[in-house]
C-alpha cells in the first residue's frame, strides 16, 4: 500500500506569500488545506492551481482574528482530513496576517487590538486548537518578519506582534518536543505582494529604497519565501527546530 502523502494547513493561502507556499508543498507532494478570508474566487484559483499538481487542495474561509470561529473551523477542517481519509495532519503554516504602519502616536487602542487578534492571539488559539489534530512529529512554522530584527519607522506595533511570536514559537518547540513536533519561523524581508496595499510592488520610490537596503539588490517575491518554507517543511529539515529564519536577501545588514 502506498503511503498516504502528507496534509498542510495554511492559514492566508489565497494571495501572496500563503499562496506560493501552498503551491510549493503541492509540488512536492504535499495535501494542502488552506484558509482564506474573503476572496473566494481567488481561493478556487489556488485550489485548481495545487490540484494540477496531482494532489489534493480545500479552501476553508476563517477570519484567524475571531477566536469565538475557531472551533466551527477545527470542525470543518477535521471532516476534510476524514473526507481525505485521514485523522490527523503533519504541517501547520500560520502565515495570515494584516499589515499596519503609522506613527506610534497615530497608533489608537483599536488598531493594536485588531493587531493582536491576528497575529498573535489568533496564532497562539488556533495552534492550540489544532495541536490535537496534528500528528506526532509534525512541523510547525509561524510567519514573523524582518521588522522584529530591525526597526523601521511606523511598524511598531506590527513588529511587537511579530516579535512575541517568535517567542511564543521557541516555547511551542520547547513544550512540544516530547510529542516530536518543531516550531520555527521564518521572517520574510519586503516582498512584492498586494500587502501594506502593493506599497513595495507598486510604488517605484518604495521599490528603490527597498532595493538600496538589501544586499542581493531587489525587493523580495513571494516565490522567494514559498518554495522556502516548504523546503523548511521537508524530511530533509528535520533537526531544525525553535529558529528564526530570515528570508530577505540580506535586508538590512
């Protein structure tokens, strides 16, 4: 009988860094199931796209900012892995996330709130609620990003966010260790995608200054990050485990 390949979960993998990480573990033989927030037709498109790689993709809609939604998704999300004719999944990519930047006086009480349930309280419950569901010795990466290493003006509270999760991962590696499962994360540099509006794909002066900071000599794209973090994923990786990898071309070194 041949071996059941292994299933992911990504969560935001309808655009941007999440798609090209869904693609990447489809072509290496990977099940995929990721979420999406509202563009249903972009989430077919990637779904199509994985499946012509000859495994098996599912979009699921969730908002990874409403905890009080977690468990109808760990529910939907359970009965595909049983459609799928398994129990449990190997990969946890928590990669959705919202963009912010504003002077930190600017900055009010609903921002930093809507800041913190995506990206680390949302992190941190969704983890924990699917932690049942994962099979022993599986992977976890959680999305950081070059800003909780460096400090540019106007992330303050995006980078705090993204700085307490890496060290929320080091101690899920800790504790986790006794069941086999890693966590690391990754931490993208600027990359030419539709976040923070397009800023770093669309406007010319941005894409300049991006590209005088990093030492390779341009911005990022998402297929530098995605093929990355599927590789991460792979058998051949296994003894990495609780590191910050920074993705960036040598940002701001």
């Amino acid at each position: 009988m041949p071996t059941p390949a292994p299933i992911a979960l990504v969560t935001g993998g309808s655009r941007g860094l999440g798609r090209s990480t869904v693609l990447a573990l489809a072509a290496r033989g990977v099940d995929v199931v990721f979420t999406f927030n509202n563009n249903e037709a972009a989430a077919a498109e990637v779904v199509a796209a994985a499946e012509a790689s000859g495994t098996r993709a599912a979009a699921l809609r969730l908002d990874t900012g409403d905890t009080s939604r977690f468990e109808e998704f760990v529910t939907s999300f359970g009965e595909v892995l049983r459609g799928w004719g398994a129990e449990r999944f190997r990969f946890l990519v928590n990669n959705a996330g919202t963009s912010h930047h504003a002077p930190i006086g600017e900055i009010t009480e609903e921002d930093f709130d809507s800041l913190y349930r995506v990206h680390l309280k949302g992190v941190f419950f969704l983890t924990q609620r699917l932690l049942p569901l994962m099979e022993d010795g599986g992977r976890i990466v959680n999305i950081s990003s070059g800003l909780a290493r460096f400090a540019y003006p106007g992330s303050t509270a995006y980078a705090a966010m993204k700085g307490a999760v890496e060290v929320m991962t080091r101690y899920l590696a800790r504790e986790l260790g006794e069941r086999r499962i890693t966590a690391n994360v990754v931490a993208p540099g600027a990359v030419q995608t539709d976040f923070s509006g397009g800023i770093v794909r669309d406007n010319p002066e941005v894409n300049r200054r991006v590209a005088a900071m990093t030492a390779l000599g341009r911005p990022g794209l998402p297929d530098d990050i995605g093929p990355m973090i599927a590789a991460l994923l792979g058998e051949e990786n296994r003894w990495i485990n609780a590191q910050r990898i920074e993705v960036s071309g040598g940002m701001m070194i």
